[in-house]
C-alpha cells in the first residue's frame, strides 16, 4: 500500500481525533501518504479529501469531536454512491481505507469491499459500547466519567431537596453506559433493556428503600430500556403509585458525546491507529482491531457487525448488592 485514507462515519466519539492522529502518525512512521476524508462518507463520495501529514494533527488528541466531521450518508448506502467513492478513491490513488465508526460505518464498510475488493479496516469509535472484538469502544470510557460527573451534580440537589431523579443516559439498544454508570455513580435502581425490571417490581424497591431510611434516591434509565414507553411517563406512574417522593426527570443527551478524551481512550485510540494502519499494511482486510485480554486483535467486519454484545451479570448483581 502507498496511501491511506482515514474517516468519521456515524455518532461522533471522545477518542476519534486521537485515532485519526494516531493513522496520520503510522502511515508517516511508515513512510505511507495518508488523507483524510471529510464527513464520512458523503465526503467519499464527493472527493473531499486533504493531504495530512504528522504535522496536520498536532494538538488534537485531547480534542473531543473529530476535525474530520462526521455523516451517516444515505447516498453511500445505494449502488450508485458506492461507485462514486470508489472512483474517487481511485482518481486519489489511495489504495487502503480506515473506517472510525460504529456498526452502520462497518457496514458500509464491508459492502464497499465486497463490491470492490477495496481494503477496509475498522476502529470502534461510539460510546455506546455496542461493538462485538472489543471490550470498550473508543469514547465509552469517556462518556462514562461524563455521565458519572452528571450524576453527582444531580445527587447533591437530590439530596438537598428529598427528591427522586430519573436519569436518562445514551446508549442506543443498550444499557453498557446505564449499568457502568450507575454502578459508580450510586443509582438506587439501573434500568437497562437487557433486564425488564417491571413497574411494580421498581415501585416496590423504592418503597423498599425510603422505609430502610433512604431520603432521596437516583434512577438511571438507559435511552433503550423498555420498562415505560418513556421516562416521562415512568415519572407519572411512580409519582401515582409512590408517597414522599417529589420526582424529577433529567434527560443528559447529547452532552455525553462531548468533551475531552479520558486517558484511557486517548491510549486506546492510539494503540488501534497503530494497528490499522499496520494490519493493512500486512495485507489484511475486512476487519475490526479492538481491546480483548488487553491486546490488540483483529476480528472480521462481518462479526462485530452481527455480534451481539452481552451485560455483564456480575455486574448487575453488584449494582443489586449496592442498592440493599
Ligand atoms: O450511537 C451514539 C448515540 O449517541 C446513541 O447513544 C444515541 O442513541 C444516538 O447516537 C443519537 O443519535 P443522534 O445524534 O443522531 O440523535
């Protein structure tokens, strides 16, 4: 390979600039030229490309965002996009592609090779943590001090006021961010869609700890669970079905997907631009690099893609110890 192109597709993540840093850096260390392509892959499509060197990326791993902008393209999902950004790749004489993103990007990504035989590799970039062949997605870690620094702020007026917070979090179709979260933010209850806890059942764990003393109390309700058609109205029904309690709703949204890179991801986003760029380099293709028993491996595109990531049960039995 002679040239890389590297880009953001879908939500954006704390950790995708030190990522896009970090294939700068490798493809320069290996005497590679690398672009970046600008708003995924609408900007694949349109040959929005820049020339970067080493020195195009200085100053941005602390940077939360990417400098890259980030699209979920519709055209990019038609035959027809597809082509485009291939002839633009072509015409760019770019011979390899690095994909930040979540599971749509890596779908698109598998296509395009399907279609092309084009080089592809994944990084995992979304705080939602919702990628098989890793254990954290660069952002989650992040997203996860965020979200416990919300929860403290919000337990000081709840304790002030004896009130009862439902905190709402992101994480698409699952509860990685509620659980984790929760766990180190104190939450009486975490409500994920892994685990339907039930109305009633949550009503009287409530009860449960207001009578063992507790004044007020936190509920986090990952954006996906189920347990009410939404928090508003999982709100009206404790507040019908619960004395002594004034309850608040507080939605984080999208505050969770800014900020700076923790430290964690800032090394994690690091060590997987290494190994993109380097796995392509040794003429593989079609995969994912990711975090497994501290390494860095590879898995196929089309695994993490199906794969379906699982809560961890211990977890959920701490944060039902937590709350006696
Ligand atoms: O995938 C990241 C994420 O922030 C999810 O947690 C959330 O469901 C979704 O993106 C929100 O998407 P948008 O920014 O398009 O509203």
């Amino acid at each position: 390979l002679k040239k890389i192109a590297v880009l953001t597709s879908g939500g954006d993540s704390p950790g995708m600039n030190a990522a896009i840093r970090s294939v700068v850096r490798t493809c320069a260390y290996h005497s590679i030229d690398c672009i970046g392509v600008y708003r995924g892959y609408e900007g694949l499509i349109e040959g929005d490309f820049k020339e970067m060197n080493a020195r195009s990326v200085r100053g941005i791993i602390n940077k939360g965002g990417t400098i890259l902008k980030s699209a979920r393209s519709k055209e990019f999902r038609t035959k027809e996009g597809r082509q485009k950004a291939y002839d633009s790749l072509v015409k760019a004489n770019v011979d390899g592609l690095v994909v930040i993103g979540g599971d749509g990007s890596f779908t698109g990504a598998l296509i395009f090779n399907q279609e092309f035989g084009f080089p592809v590799m994944g990084i995992p970039g979304t705080i939602d943590n919702d990628i098989v062949g890793t254990t954290h997605t660069l952002g989650f870690d992040t997203a996860l001090n965020t979200v416990v620094d919300a929860i403290d702020k919000i337990r000081d007026t709840a304790s002030s006021h004896n009130r009862l917070f439902f905190v709402e979090v992101m994480g698409r179709d699952v509860g990685h961010i509620a659980l984790n979260a929760g766990i180190a933010g104190g939450a009486e209850e975490i409500l994920i869609p892994e685990e339907n806890l039930g109305l009633e059942r949550l009503v009287e764990s409530l009860n449960r700890s207001r009578k063992s003393g507790k004044s007020s109390s936190i509920v986090i309700v990952a954006e996906g669970d189920k347990i009410g058609k939404n928090i508003f109205q999982l709100k009206d029904y404790v507040d019908e079905n619960m004395e002594g309690y004034d309850v608040r709703v507080s939605v984080l949204g999208h505050m969770q997907r800014g900020g700076a890179p923790s430290c964690f991801d800032r090394v994690l986003a690091s060590r997987m631009g290494v190994k993109a760029v380097e796995s392509l380099l040794e003429g593989k293709t079609n995969f994912m690099v990711g975090l497994l028993n501290s390494k860095m491996e590879l898995t196929p595109l089309d695994n993490a893609i199906k794969g379906k990531t699982k809560i961890n049960l211990e977890l959920l039995r701490v944060s039902d110890i937590m709350s006696t």
